[in-house]
C-alpha cells in the first residue's frame, strides 16, 4: 500500500520560512513526477510547484523565487522550501506524486493528507 505522508506544516509570521516534507512509503517500483499543491476553503486546489524524475522544476508564478522544490529520491521524499511567507500563502498544502506500483502496472497519482500552512499578517 502506497503512502503519502506530508510534514513541517505549522503557524508563521509574515516574512517567515517553513520546510514541508513529504515521503513516500511502501512497496512500489518507482516514483515519476512528485508536486506540491494547495488550497484555500471555498477554492480550487492549485499546483505550487512540481519536480520531474530527473530534477527539471516548474512553479506557480506566485511563489516563483520564493518557494523552491526538491526531492531525495534515495529517501522517496520532496521537499518544498517557502521563504518570505505571506498571508496568502495560507492553506492546506498537499503532496502528490505519480507512482509505479510495479514494473508490469501503470502509474497511478497518489496524494497527501494534507499539511496546513497559517501565515499572520
């Protein structure tokens, strides 16, 4: 059984920093793409920033030189690093990744439980 477990979350002023984590755990066969993802209540679930399996990155336009993805892949575990945090930035972060079960079965997407992030002004 595949898991997703996420970390680090926590409250923070304005202009702080806070490291989530996320490791995958159980038996698969490899892991492909792995992202971070947020949401606020009453809004559609964005994408933060995702790491390819080779290290190539992408992020939101809001976060871009502020929040800095990486991943371990000896320890099956992504990072997001957020700087200069703001009260926007609050939400419920979520981790997923694209998983390969096994050699002979097709990747599927797996997700976090969520971590929450509170910023104060």
């Amino acid at each position: 059984q595949v898991q997703l477990v996420e970390s680090g979350g926590g409250l923070v002023q304005a202009g702080g920093s806070l490291r989530l984590s996320c490791a995958a755990s159980g038996r698969f066969f490899s892991i492909n793409h792995m992202a971070w993802w947020r949401q606020v209540p009453g809004n559609q679930r964005e994408l933060v920033a995702g790491i390819g399996e080779g290290g190539t990155t992408n992020s939101a336009d809001s976060v871009a030189g502020r929040f800095f993805i990486s991943r371990d892949n000896a320890k099956n575990t992504v990072y997001l690093q957020m700087n200069s945090l703001k009260p926007e930035d609050t939400g419920v972060y979520y981790c997923n990744a694209v998983i390969q079960p096994t050699k002979w079965e097709v990747a599927a997407t797996y997700w976090g439980q969520g971590t929450q992030v509170t910023v104060s002004s």
